[in-house]
C-alpha cells in the first residue's frame, strides 16, 4: 500500500507541474441524472460515479463485476452467481438498485448479502451511476448509502421515414470459469418508432481460483472435497487432485429487454419497456463447504432459479405550458421469484423456501426551470404483495411435511409512498445551491397462519411510519477548473418483510427470529468534495461522515423466555433484528486523472471506509465495512485499438475489526482475517473495421489467490478472456 501512496504522491507533483501548462481548457460537461431529469454533473452537491465505458460494461461476467473491475464500489460475493455491492458501508437493503427509472429494491432484500445486481444483463447496459452517500431526499427509504442507477440501451430513432436496423452481436470465453456468453441486439426504427431488441444466453463452468497463495495460509480456499448424490446416498468426493477447482459454482442465466418507443411529436415520447431474467439453480457455494468434525453439513444448498420479470411504461413531455415545463410519468410491474433448498448431509430431508413479490409501482415527476432556478417536484409510489411457502420432501419415499417459512406466512404486504421536492439555485455562473425535502409513508401488514412449528408468541405485525428527510448544499464551480462542494442530508429506511419476519439460519447453530417491535433506522450526514480539473488532468478528494441512529443490528434475543431453541434439528442461538445500536461511519475517496499524451491515461482511486456502532455502552466494528478498496491503470486509446493495464486491489480486513453477530462472515476468512491482494490485468480491443471488434485480456496475471472481504468463495485466478463483437 506505500508503493500506491506513493503512486498518488506522484500523480499529484506531475499535476501541480501539468497546471503551469493547461489552464484554460476545462472537461466536457457530463450530464447525469441523478436528479431523476438530465443534468450537469457540476449542479450536483452529491458524488457521483458515472461508468460509461463500453469495454468495462460489456465485457465482465455481470454486472456487479463492472463495479468492482471500476474500482469504484466493493463487492462482496457468497457463490460464482451473485455479487452485492456496497457504498460508504452501507450494502444489500441499505442502498438502493434502480433499472431505467424503477425502484429494484422489493420488501424482501435482506440486510445481509444480494445477489439481484446480476438480473440486469450487464450487456444490455448503456451506463452505471452510482450516487454516493444517502439519496432519500428523491429516492426514498433504502438509499441510505447511496443510490445505483442502472440505464439500458435506448432505442435510436431514424432520421428517415424509411425503416433503418443495426445492430450488434457479441460472444465472450472465459477460461477461468469456462464462460461461454452470446448476445445479440438491435435496433429497428424510423423518424417516430424505435424498436430495440436485446438477448443474452450465458453458461457458467466452475469456477477456478487462484494458485500463488500466501506462506502462512497455504490451505485458504482450497476445495478439497465436494458431495455428490449416487443411488440416493450422499458420497464425499475426493477433490484434492484439482483443490483450485471450486467444484459445483456453475450456472446459466438468461436476460430478453425489449422496447418500444413512439414520438409522435417533438414534446411527447412513450416508451414500454420489458425485461425478463431467469437462472438455472445457483449453489451457495460458501454453505456447501462447511464442516463439522470433518464431515460437510450440507448436501445440498442452492438458490432456485431467480426470476426478474418487469414491463413499465414511461410518459416524457416538454415545454408544457404552466409552472412545470417538464413531465416524467413511470407506471411498472414486476414479478420476482426466488427459492432456497437446502439437505443436510446424510439426510433424506430436502427443505424448500419459496418467495414470490408482485410489485407495482408508479413515478410523476414534473420540473419547472427559469433563470435562476430549478424545481422539481415528484410523488412516488410502490405496493408490496409477497408469498412465502415452504415445505420438507423426503427424498426417499417423496412424502411431504410442513417446515417454518422464511416470511410470515399469511397476507403479507408492504407499501412507500412519498412527495418529494427538489430545488437549484444558481447564485451566479459559480455558486450553485440545492435543497430539498421528502415526506416518506411506509406500511407493513404481516399476517402469521402456521404459528405452531415455531410457537409464534404472536399472529400479526403492522407498522405505520412516516418520515421528513431532507437535504441541503452548496457548490463553487470555478473557473479555472476548480470546484467545491459541501453538503448535509438525512436518510430514512423503513423496516422491511425481511428485517420483521424472517425466520432463518444464516449459519449453523445460529438461527435468526422476527422481531415485530423494530423502528425505522435514521442517518445524518454531511460530506465535502474538492476537485481541480482540465482536459489534460483532474485531481480530486471527497471526505464524508454519517451518524447511524436506530441502527438495525442483529444481536442475541430470547424466544418465548429461551435464548437457544430447536431448529431444523440442531439446537440453535436466538439471534434477532434490533434497535439496539447508534453508529458512526466515516471515510474518503482520492482519485487522479492524467492525459500523458494524446489518447493516453494514467487513473487512479482509492476508498477508506470506517465504522463503529455503540451497543449498551460498548464500542463494536460495525458490520459490511469494507476494507480500504481502489484501482489504478494506464490506457491507451486510438481509432484501430485500444489497451489497458489496470491493477485493482483490497488493503487488510483485521479479524478484530470483524462484527462477529453480524453479516462479516469470519468463518470464510483465515484466523487473522481477510488479507491483502492486488491483481494485475490487461485487455485490449482491435478494430480492424469499423463492424468488427476482437478483445482479448488477462485477468489476475499473477493467478493470485484471494477474497473479497466477507465473501465466501475465492476470485478467479489467471483468467484468459476472448470477445468478438460484430455489428450489422
């Protein structure tokens, strides 16, 4: 880590000296939409992160290995098939996924780890905002730590009346984890119709992990056994001839977006937009190497197919007549399926978990502008329908009997709803001000029928919360390329279905239970920014601190009277949801930019992120802390090819600043903890014509052996990646 520091140190000199040579040319202003509406990145008091290269966001295994390959965002991972991201230390139901405009967040993610990021094919991407720190002002409960904007591919209108297609298609290896992904999309339009088409198919081998590990864990990751069914009888599989195999990771996932878009004149726009994702089985691929006294706990645990299923329809009209020149309408559904099944070694008992959620939900939001300021006003709505089943089949005779449900069991939903307001003020060509405010309304109803497998002390838990939050800044745009910002906010989040009535074992031993007296979690916040840029070099640094009030920790609870109980047949910890905490959080972001010669970039960034809670006077790490994260790379960049080398890279995780109740997961760490790693990569893309483009790349040259902190499955080791990607 000094070499890195060092590295800074000496981006920042050839700053300083570049300065004396361009001070007159400034970036191109980049639009966002953070704002919900397009605009400047410089009206913008929050930070954010804006991912719009192609060959970052097509060619990575999902989503969330954009983020990561970025060196932008922390990803924590628990099986090949998922990826959970978290900003400024906040992760899962604590920050909030959107796609085109809709709320992905549904009343069931957990506070634990998600995998959802992954539904959203990552080659139908066109960009990735990542608004950092808490957005609840425009976005609601759950943004606590911040907001990711996911945007697909936009139909392109025709300039003709005639029809016009083009299109791309792509195919991506990967020996690492014997990736074979196809894609294909296109575009059909004229001067008023557009029809975009988008369809994925990937497959996913095992996936292989790292040789060189370090001398004082020469064993970490190793798969040495895996269990395979014959006959109807569980069988330990000798795996020590292949141990950097992670047997059983592989998956399949397939994505379809279609859109339709219509503008019969220059003010009005209608797009319907339809997106559906569905996976084969996922092993969770951390619980499928547990032990007990050298015997593997489970047979089988796997995730079911994960399906993502929305159709939305968006209304854009502007130059409106009245206060409101600008008109934005969102009306969505979806459907989303997921499942967990799990057998104990040795046993005939396969338990299955089944949730589905129904989800509509609707936006308005209009903007008025005049010359010196911008209003935006919005109400927003989403309704919460989930299902919760479970069963136990004995695999030998298929008879059939009841098990506790991950959720309540009966008419079970959950509703937001809000109105919001925004305003910009322009103080003059460098001052801008913003603020604004968000009036939050959240109910839960859940009903619990079967109470008697786990002697529900009660049948029913509704809440009713409501919530001001609000936020306020200021931004100094100079004119020379310098610009500063400083602002405060506050953030809400309701608890959800699965803070309030879930009933599970996130590990052996210890078994999590409802508690339907928890309160809504708050945080205050303030955060300050400075930055200098130009087009030949921007430096830049942000310092950002949260107060954590109400904080929802997990923490020993009694059930009935008793703190142990009987569950799934193993006598188990109560563990529940609490408001038993008040945290602090705190860190920065430094980050660099150098053009060394004309299509040549240097780039760095480097996170730290910090935090602790007080629990009855006693000072704990808070959990889904990361630890200090970042990247740096060289880039070359002309008509016919473009390379880079980048290097991405995770500083220590201390066993002692691990939350040993939490979502940490020390038992897939070394005894010290999660160490150190740094990768080092290369890719490049050749375009020998302009319908033709060749990619070829190394990830983890070194074939380092490493983790993600509280991951529960190593990273990919030496990683050759081939893509070919043709348009028509």
């Amino acid at each position: 880590m000094q070499k890195l520091f060092l590295a800074f140190l000496l981006i920042g000199s050839v700053l300083k000296s570049s300065a004396q040579k361009d001070t007159t040319k400034s970036l191109q202003e980049v639009i966002v939409y953070a704002n919900k509406f397009p605009t400047l990145s410089k009206n913008i008091i929050q930070t954010i992160g804006v991912i719009t290269d192609k060959n970052l966001i097509q060619y990575q295994s999902n989503t969330a290995d954009i983020l990561t390959a970025s060196g932008q965002v922390f990803v924590q991972k628990s099986q090949q098939g998922g990826g959970s991201p978290v900003i400024r230390g906040f992760e899962a139901s604590r920050i909030l996924l959107m796609v085109d405009g809709v709320r992905m967040n549904s009343a069931i993610f957990r506070s634990g780890h998600l995998q959802n990021i992954i539904t959203v094919d990552n080659m139908s991407l066109d960009r990735v905002e990542v608004n950092y720190g808490p957005s609840s002002t425009l976005y609601g409960s759950d943004a606590l730590g911040g907001v990711i904007n996911l945007f697909t591919k936009a139909p392109q209108l025709n300039n003709s009346s005639k029809w016009k297609t083009n299109g791309n298609m792509i195919y991506r290896y990967a020996s690492g984890q014997n990736e074979n992904r196809q894609h294909i999309d296109f575009n059909i339009a004229n001067h008023k119709w557009a029809f975009v088409s988008s369809f994925t198919n990937s497959r996913f081998g095992d996936l292989r992990q790292g040789n060189k590990r370090l001398a004082a864990y020469p064993d970490f990751g190793k798969r040495l056994f895996y269990v395979s069914n014959e006959n109807g009888v569980d069988m330990i599989k000798d795996n020590r001839a292949n141990v950097n195999l992670q047997k059983i990771t592989e998956f399949d996932q397939v994505d379809f977006m279609q859109k339709i878009f219509f503008k019969p004149s220059l003010n009005t726009e209608h797009l319907l937009n339809i997106q559906l994702s569905n996976s084969s089985n996922i092993n969770r691929y951390d619980r499928l190497t547990e032990t007990n006294m050298g015997i593997p706990i489970f047979a089988e645990w796997y995730y079911g197919p994960q399906v993502r299923n929305m159709v939305s329809y968006k209304l854009n009209k502007t130059k409106l007549t009245g206060y409101f020149q600008e008109l934005s309408l969102n009306t969505n559904y979806q459907h989303l399926e997921e499942s967990r099944i799990n057998r104990r070694y040795g046993s005939n008992n396969r338990d299955t978990r089944i949730e589905k959620v129904d989800i509509i939900g609707m936006n308005i939001d209009l903007l008025h502008v005049d010359k010196n300021d911008e209003i935006h006003f919005g109400m927003e709505s989403y309704y919460n329908i989930i299902d919760s089943k479970a069963d136990r089949i004995n695999i030998a005779n298929l008879s059939k009997s009841a098990i506790p449900t991950r959720y309540s069991d009966g008419p079970t939903n959950m509703a937001y709803h809000a109105l919001y307001a925004q305003h910009t003020k322009y103080l003059n060509q460098n001052w801008v001000i913003n603020d604004g405010w968000r009036l939050n309304f959240v109910q839960l109803n859940a009903q619990f029928k079967d109470t008697a497998l786990m002697h529900f002390p009660f049948t029913e838990a509704k809440q009713n919360n409501t919530a001001l939050t609000g936020n306020i800044g200021i931004a100094y745009n100079g004119n020379k390329g310098i610009r500063s910002t400083f602002g405060i906010s506050s953030g809400f989040r309701a608890p959800n279905v699965d803070d309030l009535t879930k009933v599970f074992d996130t590990r052996t031993g210890y078994v999590l239970v409802p508690n339907k007296d928890l309160k809504p979690e708050y945080t205050y916040n303030t955060e300050w920014t400075i930055s200098k840029s130009s087009s030949l070099y921007s430096i830049g640094a942000s310092i950002f601190y949260s107060l954590f009030n109400n904080a929802l920790v997990v923490d020993k609870f009694t059930w009935n009277g008793k703190s142990v109980i009987l569950y799934q047949g193993v006598l188990s910890d109560v563990y529940a949801t609490q408001n038993k905490a008040k945290a602090n959080l705190y860190g920065f972001n430094v980050n660099g930019r150098w053009r060394i010669m004309q299509g040549t970039e240097l780039n760095a960034t480097y996170t730290y992120t910090k935090g602790n809670y007080l629990n009855q006077s006693k000072k704990m790490p808070l959990d889904h802390i990361p630890p200090a994260y970042g990247r740096f790379g060289l880039k070359h960049s002309n008509k016919v090819w473009n390379a880079e080398i980048y290097s991405v890279f995770n500083s220590w995780k201390r066993i002692a600043d691990y939350n040993l109740n939490g979502e940490d997961n020390e038992q897939y760490a070394t005894k010290d903890g999660m160490p150190a790693w740094m990768t080092f990569n290369f890719n490049a893309q050749f375009v020998p014509t302009q319908d033709l483009t060749i990619g070829l790349g190394i990830e983890n040259i070194t074939d380092l052996n490493y983790r993600h902190f509280a991951s529960g499955i190593s990273a990919v080791g030496r990683n050759y990646l081939l893509s070919c990607k043709v348009n028509f």
